[in-house]
C-alpha cells in the first residue's frame, strides 16, 4: 500500500464529499470522532442562529414559533433512521446514563417475576453503575450480575430479568450479533437493552427487524452534536404502555394543565423527563441534516476500507511490530474503530497529538483510533501511519512530558 493507491481510493470515495461539511484544523488528523465528533459547519451556523435570533429576538415564543417544544422528536426521527427504527420510537433527551436508568427500570417492571441485570464485566463503566444505582433503590429487589462475553448465553437464566450490553466494545470494538443476542434473551424470557454509542452512525443497526426491546445511545460521538450532546432512547412500540419512573413534566400527557397528578404521555414522549436543553438539541438536529442523504452500510464499508489501509501498513512494515492489534476492527464483527495494545500506550498518544494525530487511550494499555468515514481520507490514514512509524522506533515517547496523566484521558 503505498501513497498513490490511497489517493486513488479517496477518489473512489462517495463520501469524500463529506469532509468539506467539518471544521477540523489545518495539520490535524482527528481519529478520534469515536469519543467527540468535529464540529459541522451547519452545527456552527445553526446555533448562533439559535441564541441569536431564537433566543435573544424571539425569547420565549421560540417553543412555539420555532417548535422548540418538539425538538426531542424531531431529533428522535432523525435518529431513528440510522439505527433501524420505524417512526414514534426514539426520543433524545438526557445522557445515556440517564436514560439507561429508565429503561432498565422500565425493563424490570415488566418482568416483575425476575430480578437479575445481566450484562458483561467489560460493559462501559457507566452502564454497570447506573445498574448497580438502581439496585440500592429502598425496596427495589433487582441485582447486577456480569460475566465475560464468552460466557453471556450460558448465564441466560430464568433470573434474568434483562440483559444490558453495549453493541461496540469501547476497548477492542468487537461487536455482538445483534440477531443472534435477541433471540436467545427472548427464548431465556429476558428482554434487551442496547447501548449504540459506538454504533449510531458508525455501522448499520437495525433494532425492529432484529426485534430489540430497548436502546440508548450517545449524540456527541459518530452524530457529530457536540461536547455533551444529549443522548437518545428507543423504545420499541410494544413496550411504550410501560411507565419509567423519572417523570417528569415534560414526559406528562398535558404538561401546561400543570396537573397535580401524573399522567405518562400516550407515546415515547413519557421517556423525557424535564426541559431539555434547547441549544444543545439545536446543534445535534443541524448535525444529523449530514446524515439525509447516507446509508450505513455505505459508511461500513468505508470503514473497512479505511481499516484495510492501517491493516496493510502494519503487516508491511517492521517497525509497527512492537504494536499488536486487538479486536476484529471494522466488518461484520467490529465496529468503526481500531485499537492496538502497547505498554506505553498512554505516552505514544500524547506523542501522536504533539505531532497533529489526535486518537485516543484507554487504560491500561491501549491506543484508540476512530475511524470516522464521513471526514477521513485513506490518504489521512496512510500519513497517520507514517507519523506513528515516527514515533515508535526512536522511543520519542519515553520522554517525560509523554508520561504525565490528565485528569481526562
Ligand atoms: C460514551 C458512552 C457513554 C456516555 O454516557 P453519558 O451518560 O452520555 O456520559 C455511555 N456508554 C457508552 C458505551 C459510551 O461509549
């Protein structure tokens, strides 16, 4: 694989269009859109649009004149589109953590009879202490069990109320059979719910055909809504009669009746729960506009596409022997992301970013990159290599200022 091979696949490219979309800065490559998508042009425009001209001109008749009051649909719709889900399922609001709380306690109120959480050792921090929240809850009798991925089927047992697993492993980017998973929960009686914060917009999901029962995922990854975004919630039809139990007003049937008691919203709108955050909402709502004209299985195979580059460098060349993949990368068993492991992983990051390569670590040992298809170039990626052929051989990162730790890493 050499430069010239890479220039001719970025014009092969039907998503080459899409870099010009993104503010990413001159010398940057950013391979780490897995953990803070770039910023959109439209995402710029359109929030000072928002504090400008909705907020400071039309102050509060902006939830109606400019359907603020709509907006956790509106994006919710947009959403829905990548992940596989038909209208009136998904809602984005909150965190993900927040809006895992509620699906997990609505997942256990309609399997009453049962009281285990089930999910992996290796699930994103969050996800296990949301779980494991829940389960301190006076009177709440539910229970966290997790074991390691190659023992979840066995440990499908008729205490499992729900099965919690993130689709994307954060660390290695493996990836579960979507199909394969559901199913077997369904015969086991329990019911699923997915994290998509590695998938939405990085891989096809198809949560209907698959018959997934719940989801979340995170809107400032690969759907680019920036720092903190909120997050979205799917819950599939059949579920919705359900009642979460963060109810707030804004999940109410009539929140301006201003009504004493609680009546849950007939649809998903009863998975909100207080007034969201107009400006953030703003932002990932122009962002998802990036996504109309793109199917998922076409930003797959970029991905592969992008991943075969990394890959063929590795195998041709001696010096990148000191790093040893791990994970499948991108393709039916992975995600859109590529990790390798080394010792020094934390330090050979920070030489990579000193030198304009921005990807990720994650402790203890591993090196993250993002391997985003709507902004990167195989020719990125080819000249991300060169830099990491760089630093590796002369031990660069060895230096001290490599070594020190940020509160973030
Ligand atoms: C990024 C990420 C989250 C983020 O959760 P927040 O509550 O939105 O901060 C959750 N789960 C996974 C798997 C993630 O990768």
């Amino acid at each position: 694989m050499n430069l010239e091979d890479c220039i001719r696949l970025d014009r092969l490219d039907d998503l080459s269009g899409m870099r010009q979309e993104f503010q990413i800065p001159d010398h940057v490559i950013y391979l780490d859109g897995n953990s803070l998508g770039p910023l959109p042009h439209i995402v710029r425009e359109r929030v000072q649009n928002t504090v400008i001209n909705e907020w400071g001109k039309d102050l509060i008749t902006s939830w109606n004149h400019h359907d603020w009051i709509n907006l956790p649909m509106t994006v919710g719709e947009k959403i829905s589109k990548l992940i596989g889900a038909a209208p009136g399922q998904v809602i984005c609001a909150d965190s993900v953590s927040v809006n895992l709380f509620k699906v997990l306690a609505s997942a256990l109120a309609l399997r009453a009879d049962r009281h285990v959480i089930l999910s992996t050792h290796d699930n994103f921090p969050t996800d296990l202490y949301m779980a494991q929240g829940l389960s301190t809850l006076k009177d709440n009798r539910c229970q966290l069990e997790t074991v390691e991925p190659e023992n979840l089927f066995e440990a499908l047992t008729e205490s499992v109320a729900v099965l919690m697993l993130t689709e994307v492993d954060f660390r290695t980017g493996q990836r579960w059979n979507m199909r394969e998973v559901n199913t077997a929960a369904h015969k086991a009686g329990a019911l699923v719910i997915w994290d998509l914060s590695h998938s939405a917009g990085a891989i096809p999901v198809y949560l209907d055909d698959t018959e997934a029962d719940f989801a979340v995922g995170c809107g400032y990854k690969y759907l680019n809504g920036g720092p903190g975004a909120p997050a979205f919630v799917y819950v599939a039809h059949q579920h919705q009669q359900v009642e979460q139990p963060l109810a707030g007003w804004m999940g109410h049937a009539n929140p301006f009746d201003f009504s004493r008691d609680y009546e849950p919203a007939a649809d998903i709108r009863r998975f909100s729960s207080g007034t969201p955050g107009i400006i953030g909402l703003s932002a990932l709502d122009a962002a998802m506009d990036l996504w109309l004209n793109i199917d998922t299985e076409s930003v797959q195979r970029k991905s592969v596409s992008l991943a075969r580059v990394m890959k063929e460098r590795l195998s041709e060349d001696k010096v990148f022997s000191e790093i040893s993949l791990i994970g499948p990368g991108p393709g039916p068993e992975g995600g859109s992301q590529i990790a390798f492991q080394h010792e020094h992983a934390y330090a050979i990051v920070q030489a990579l970013i000193e030198r304009g390569v921005i990807g990720d670590f994650r402790t203890p040992d591993i090196i993250r990159f993002g391997l985003c298809p709507l902004f990167l170039s195989h020719v990125d990626i080819f000249q991300a290599m060169d830099v990491l052929a760089e630093v590796l051989p002369n031990g660069i990162y060895r230096e001290k200022r490599f070594q020190t730790r940020s509160f973030v890493t």
